[in-house]
C-alpha cells in the first residue's frame, strides 16, 4: 500500500472541505444575517395581513416566499451590491468584522446568480397581479448598485430606490389575496424603508466623500439627515393612518428614538447596529396585530 499517495489525498481532501467551509462562511456574513427580516419581515406581515383563515399563513406560496426572501434574496442583493462596491468598500470601516468586503471567485458568482434564477422561477409561481411587486423588486435590487443607474450613488434616489425591501410583502399580499396592497400601506411603508436607508448610511459619510461618492446622506450632512430620516418616518406615520391608526401609533417609535439618538451622546455607527432589533420588534408586534384580528375578528 501506497501511504504517501494516501497521505496526500488526504491533505487535498482536507484542503477542499476547508476550501467549502470558509467560501459557506463568506456567504453566510455576505447575506447580512442581522438583516435577513429586512426582506423576509415584510413578507411575514403581507401574509398576515392578507390571510383569510389560519391555515393560509402557511399556504405553499406563502411559505414558499419567506424562504425565498429571507436567505438567497438577501445573498442575491447584498451579492450584487458587493461585486459592484468592491473598491469603496475597501476603505470603509463597516465592513470590518460585521460585513464581508469582496472576496467573490467563481463559486461565489455563480451562488449569486443561482439565487437570482431562483427568484424568476418564484415569480413564475405567482398570479399576474403580484408580478409588478417583484419585477420592481429585482429591477431595483440589481440597478441600486450596478451601472448604468447605480442608484446609490445618486442623492434622494438611493433613498427612494429603497423601497425595494417592502415589495416581496406587497407580493406576498397580491399572491394570496389576488389584490393590490392598500395605497396607504404601499405609500407608509415605502417612507419608512427611506428613512431606514439613509439612516443606515450615516456612518458611511466620512467613508464615501473620501471615495468621491454622493448620497442623500453626504450631501445633507449628520445633522440634516437625522431630521430626513424623522420626517420620512413621521410622513410614514401619517400614510398609515388612513390604513390603521393603531400601526400610525406603532410606527411613531421611529422617529422618537432617532430624536433620542441626536440628542445623545451614542455615536450613530453604534447606534445603526440597534436598529434590526428595533425593527424586529415592531415587526413582532405589528404581526402579533394582525394574527389577533385574523383569529379573534
């Protein structure tokens, strides 16, 4: 028997199954886990609020959409959004440790594009009146960061081009119930996502204007956009009114903590990592609502 010749298979061996582990890692942190919900969230309350009967909420489609949104959506996005932000991302402290800076190879360009196909093959699933949602969606997921639009680096349309993380609820509703969402609903939640985007990129503004890229964030400076992102989430607050006054209440939340926040000596780059958990908590309740109406009446 050959014992260098097994001695060296099992070193290539070791080499790959390392080589799969650490490209899995890379993936993992490139989906942004903390912010999985973002996209799966909405989802979560549009089958709450469309469902008619217990058993809808976990209808295949419905099913279906969560699981689709909230892992390989999130590595499609966040992909896409790194292959084209390779260079500026390279400066940027965010990225250190919480966020993956771009490391792609073949294997890891092809996981993203696997997870686009897999949203047509979702949307080919779904009745027509759901099929603007999601066409949005991926127009906007891919154009946010690529040329030739690359929204991002546009002021006050990197902001509006946000509402993209509200759409595959807005899907997840017209799928169930074969309507469109409320216009109210559209309008509030498409507010609260720019004001959460803009919020996001405060920490990034010293990082960007070093880069030569312009946002909404560096072009009004902290403290002007800490008074966008109030008034985008009171302007949600009011849009929601005329759906429910009681979500207009819960949205409110918003902009008390980022008054809170300016006015206290948190640092915002601290203070943008608290906001997963502020969102899964209004989201949480926000279901809870619903879920309570659809059981109870």
């Amino acid at each position: 028997m050959d014992t260098s010749t097994t001695t060296e298979e099992g070193r290539a061996n070791a080499t790959s199954n390392g080589g799969v582990q650490e490209t899995g890692r890379y993936l993992l942190t490139l989906s942004r886990p903390r912010f999985w919900l973002y996209l799966a969230g909405p989802v979560v309350v549009g089958v709450a609020a469309a469902a008619r009967t217990p058993g809808e909420l976990f209808a295949p489609l419905a099913v279906a959409f969560f699981a689709y949104f909230l892992v390989p959506a999130n590595l499609f996005l966040y992909g896409v959004n790194d292959v084209f932000d390779a260079d500026v991302d390279a400066e940027n402290p965010k990225k250190e440790g919480r966020e993956a800076r771009w490391q792609g190879d073949r294997t890891v360009v092809a996981t993203i594009l696997v997870s686009g196909a897999l949203g047509f093959g979702l949307t080919a699933a779904t009745p027509a009146v759901a099929w603007p949602y999601l066409a949005g969606f991926f127009f906007l997921a891919v154009e946010y960061s690529a040329p030739p639009l690359r929204f991002k680096t546009t002021p006050f349309l990197d902001s509006l081009s946000n509402g993209l993380y509200i759409l595959p609820g807005a899907a997840a509703f017209a799928t169930l119930t074969g309507t469109h969402p409320p216009l109210g609903a559209l309008v509030g939640a498409w507010l609260w996502t720019m004001g959460m985007h803009t919020f996001s990129a405060i920490p990034d503004i010293e990082p960007d204007r070093e880069a030569g890229i312009a946002t909404t964030a560096t072009v009004l400076g902290e403290e002007r956009t800490y008074a966008y992102c109030g008034a985008a989430w009171l302007a949600a607050a009011v849009a929601f009114a005329v759906v429910d006054a009681r979500i207009s209440l819960l949205l409110l939340a918003y902009p008390v903590v980022v008054f809170a926040l300016y006015w206290s000596d948190v640092p915002t780059d601290r203070a943008y990592w608290w906001y997963p958990a502020l969102n899964t908590l209004v989201g949480m309740v926000l279901t809870m609502g619903l879920l309570w109406r659809l059981i109870y009446g």
